[in-house]
C-alpha cells in the first residue's frame, strides 16, 4: 500500500468525522427551533386565555348593571303604589319604562357577550389541545435528537481511533503536509488530471506532471500545496 492509498484512508475518515461534528454541533440549535415552534402555541393559548377572561369581565359589569336596574325599577314601582295623582303616576310609569327599556337592551348586550364567550371558551380548548399535541411531538423529536447525538459520540470515538490507526501507517512528512492543508471544508489530498489540480482548478507544470507518475511519490500542488495523485 502506498502513502497515496493510506492518506485517502486518512482523509475519508476525516471527511466523515467531519460531517458527523457538523452533524452534533448542529442538534441544539434544531432542539431550540423546535422549542420556539412551541412556544408560538404557548402564545395562542395564552391569547385566547386573556380574550376570554376579558369578555367574562364585561358580561360580570353588565349583570352587575342589569341588577341595579332591576332594584331601581323595584323602587320605583314600590314608590308608584304611593302616589295619589294620575299625572304624577303616569310620569312615573314612564319613568319606569325607560329604566326597563335600558335593562331589555343590557340584557340583548349580554346575550351577545355570552355566545362570544361560549365561542372563547371552544377556541381556548382548540388551541390548548394543539398545544398538547405539539408538545408531544416535540418532546418525541427532542428524544431522536438526543438519541441521534448519543449515536453520533459512539461513532466519532470508534472513527476518530481508526484515523488515527491510518494515520500511524502514514510516513510523518506526508502526514504533517496533509495535516497542514487539510481543513474541514477542503481536502488536502486531491486528483491531479490532465495536468489540473482538482483543489483549486489550476494548471500545475509540466514537471509535476511528470513526478506525480513515478512508482509511490507524493507532489504538490505548486498553486495550492495541496497532495495531488
Ligand atoms: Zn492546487
């Protein structure tokens, strides 16, 4: 086996260490994201809460109101058995009338406040169910996340000592050049064809061309210093 071959060894199991770091890295961030999905139903249910605690408020003050008027029609009509004239019971009467009249109309203003309510109330369970079922499946996700990251640690610690096995077979000059250029967006060892490193896509000259086919020699790019084969 050849330095070439054990370097492409070398380098696939860092081009897989290095998708599976990224991989990790990645899984708080889509945990967080989950949780912000939640929290968009949190807020619903919350709003929904709110919006039908207001309307309970608003019927409470018009009962309220109802009730006040009904005493003071009650009164009224407790004072209208002492009047002796019909003029002044008649004024009365109408008095009463117009108190009886806002009453009817408190009364229509509740019955609308009511069915907004009874419709709150059904919104309020709607959005608290969605809530409960998104919290289900997030916590499900957050659990394949986490077993996904367990799975990820195994991986790397079994990959990360086999790179190094490989590593070990590699002469240390070429493996310092390769350690030196490789990063975790780029390979240090790359094709040479027709003449073109496939690194950086330029032309490398002649004599390199000429070395990189003799038996087990490793060049470089004169552009680039990448390993070229
Ligand atoms: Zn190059």
């Amino acid at each position: 086996v050849d330095t070439i071959e054990r370097l492409l060894i070398v380098q696939e199991r860092d081009t897989r260490i290095a998708r599976l770091e990224r991989e990790i890295k990645d899984i708080p961030a889509r945990k967080k994201q989950e949780e912000s999905r939640l929290k968009e139903h949190q807020d619903a249910v919350a709003k929904a809460q709110t919006e039908l605690t207001a309307k309970r408020a608003e019927i409470k003050e018009l009962e309220l109101e109802s009730v006040s008027r009904q005493e003071k029609i009650a009164k009224l009509r407790q004072q209208q058995l002492e009047i002796k004239t019909n003029k002044e019971f008649k004024a009365m009467e109408a008095e009463i009338k117009g108190v009886e009249t806002e009453l009817t109309k408190l009364e229509d203003q509740e019955l609308v406040l009511m069915e907004d309510a009874e419709t709150g109330k059904r919104v309020l369970t709607e959005k608290k169910k969605a809530l409960q079922e998104e919290e289900e499946a997030v916590l499900t996700h957050a659990r394949t996340l986490d077993e996904r990251a367990a799975e990820i640690e195994v991986e790397l610690k079994s990959l990360q000592e086999r790179r190094e096995a490989a590593a070990a077979e590699v002469d240390p000059q070429y493996l310092a050049s390769y350690e030196k250029v490789h990063g975790s967006k780029h390979n240090a060892l790359v094709a040479l064809e027709e003449g073109v490193c496939r690194g950086c896509h330029m032309q490398v000259p002649p004599y390199v061309v000429h070395e990189s086919k003799g038996r087990n020699s490793v060049v470089y790019c004169s552009h680039c210093g990448r390993l070229l084969y």
